[in-house]
C-alpha cells in the first residue's frame, strides 16, 4: 500500500442509497442523493455514479461549481443546486439543466437574468425557511418570493419545479422543532397553491429525515450523510448503513526508546517503560483533528491503539509497547474492522460529519467495488 489512503466501497454507497430508496418508496417518494462536498470526503463523480445505481434518482450539491463537475463526468440526472448567492454565475447550471434553489428575489433575479442570457427555461426549486433559520425566505418574505416566481414562470422564463426547506432537529426524533417545522411547511405550500405555484417536488427530508419521519417524506427527499453508511445521530438513530469510507496509513519506522522519553511535540506524553514507538505518517495537514493528541483510536497490529502525544503537521505517533510491530504494518485509524468515524467524532467533540469531510485531498482515494 502507499504511505497512506482513503479506501471508499462503492458498494457500500450504491447498497445504503438502495435501503433509503425503498424507504422513500414505501410512500411513492423519489430519493436526491446529496453528494456535495466532493461527496462528503467521498468523491463527488464516484459517489454519484453509485448513488444512481442504487436507486437515486436525482443528486443534490451545494455550488453551481459542484453541479458544473458532475455534469463535465457525463452525468445527466435531474440535479439541484442550491447554496449560491447573488453574484453566481447562473448560466452554466441553467445552460445543463441543473435545478437552482432560490431563497429570495435577489437571487430569483439573477437566475431570471442568466435563463434570458442563455434563452433556456430556469427550473428552480423555491426555498421557504420553516425554523432552522439558514437559507431561505422568511414566512413573512414568503409570498413575495411566490409572487416574482409567478410572474417569471408565466413569462416563460422560469419553471417552478419544486417547493423545500430543512429541518433543524430531525436527528432528535420527538424534537418539538420537527412537527413546528412540518407545520410551516404545510402551510407554505397551501399559500403557494394559491399564488399559482404548484411545484412537482416537494422535499423537506434529510438523511435523519428519510430514516424516522415517514410523513415528511413528500415528493422527494435528500438523504446525504446515511449514504455514506453514516447516522445522522448515532445514539438516537439506528439503520442497517454500511461505512463506505477506510482511513488506513502505514507504520514509517518502528523503533525501541528507554522508559520515560518524551513523545511529540511539547513532551505532552512520556513513556512508561522501555517500549516501541510506531510513526503513522498523517497529520492535521490531511484532516486528522489536532483535538485528537493523546486520544484518537487506531487499530495497529490487531490491538486498538491511542495516539501517543501531539498530532503534528504530517505525522502521528502510538506506543506499542512490546508488540511486534514493524514498518510497513497497517494502522486503520477508522474504517470496517478498525475504530469507526463515530469513534472518532466523540473523542474530538464533533460529529461524523465532519470527520469523513476534512480527510484532505493530500490522502489518495482507491476505489473498490463497482457500484454498479
């Protein structure tokens, strides 16, 4: 193997698009695959592939630059885009066919101008905010984003293709938010029915979304992470994903040191004894958390390890102790079989999220199975 990698199983992506897919079939729901975020650490082009494979039928990106890759890759499926502001170029998503959130005028606008630049129809999804408090437009602002879209769909120059907002608290099943949330949304889509919008899609689901809230799932829903063989919330939220994502790099030098030599940067950590010290040779610099000195878990040598000292730039270190460990063995630091990203994520204060996104570009990606 080389010094260090980022395994990803396609398989395992097109298996876990498969079992949310059939749950949002159970209510006669499409399923968006969100691969934004070079698929979340994943490979945006790969991840794709596989999600459409295992059933999606749409995918989900924040930028138009992201939507502008996948269509480059020869990828052709329905597509939304929907984090851009005013000053987005709109005309190479509107010139492809990529759906564009809209979540207020401004930005209605700047799609209307680069759907007349083009002369091609915009097909937008029309973004109302039901509580998270991010993107979209307010209750308040909502009927004055319907009434431009009205009139630009009349005009021609645009298509209101789908209606959506996000929840904020969907990975906490029970959450008062999550039936408030639905509250506003219901409402939104009767308001605009009456302005003349009556989108195709309506989407409001998440990953946590599509695996407990049946009645939330509409027309579409988009999970993102649960893809990836990840829960939105570990301990509140069981399904049956398999990790698509191994983080493994191999032991540099393997080397006897005298009881009581400093380890790392700053000599946060000592030896006990005489021991054997194993160079791992991944840093922050590739996405490992600096948090993690003194606690993130590696599997090395069969035995679950704790990193020894700080994380510097480029490289860690793990005591071995008296364990037959030799330069060129396998260190896992999450992955099938070794530690996993929730692991991870808990000894750092994070989420998973996180973990499987911040692995640099530094790290090469191998791909097994065929996702197809």
């Amino acid at each position: 193997m080389v010094q260090a990698e980022v395994v990803i199983d396609l398989d395992a992506i097109r298996a876990n698009t498969a079992h949310l897919a059939e749950r949002a079939a159970t209510r006669s729901a499409a399923t968006m695959a969100v691969v934004k975020a070079d698929g979340y650490g994943h490979g945006a082009v790969p991840a794709a592939r596989a999600a459409l494979a295992g059933g999606a039928t749409w995918l989900g990106v924040a930028t138009v630059a992201e939507a502008v890759e996948l269509r480059t890759a020869g990828i052709g499926s329905p597509m939304l885009s929907w984090l851009n502001g005013p000053g987005t170029d709109f005309t190479p998503a509107v010139s492809t066919d990529v759906d564009l959130g809209v979540p207020s005028v401004r930005v209605l606008d700047e799609v209307v101008a680069a759907a007349r630049t083009t002369g091609k129809t915009a097909r937008v999804h029309l973004k109302v905010d039901t509580g998270l408090g991010r993107s979209g437009a307010a209750p308040a602002d909502w009927p004055d984003l319907l009434t431009a879209a009205a009139k630009a769909q009349a005009d021609g120059i645009i298509e209101a293709v789908g209606v959506w907002s996000h929840f904020a608290c969907a990975d906490e099943p029970g959450h008062p938010s999550i039936a408030a949330q639905l509250g506003v949304f219901s409402q939104a889509l009767e308001i605009a029915e009456k302005q003349g919008i009556r989108p195709q899609v309506r989407h409001l689901a998440n990953s946590a979304g599509t695996l407990t809230l049946p009645q939330a799932y509409f027309d579409l829903v988009r999970p993102g992470v649960a893809l990836y063989g990840l829960s939105p919330n570990p301990a509140r939220i069981e399904a049956p994903l398999r990790p698509a994502m191994t983080l493994r790099g191999e032991v540099l030098i393997a080397k006897r040191v005298p009881a009581g030599h400093g380890v790392s940067y700053g000599h946060t950590y000592h030896t006990a004894t005489e021991t054997t010290l194993a160079l791992i040779p991944l840093g922050y610099a590739d996405g490992i958390p600096r948090q993690a000195s003194g606690r993130g878990p590696v599997l090395l040598g069969g035995e679950r390890r704790t990193i020894a000292g700080r994380v510097c730039m480029d490289q860690f270190v793990l005591d071995v102790g008296d364990d037959p460990v030799s330069a060129g063995d396998e260190a896992v630091l999450f992955g099938p079989g070794g530690p996993s990203a929730d692991d991870w994520a808990d000894v750092v204060g994070t989420i998973n999220y996180e973990i499987v996104t911040r692995i640099g570009a530094r790290v090469p990606r191998r791909y097994v199975g065929t996702g197809a």
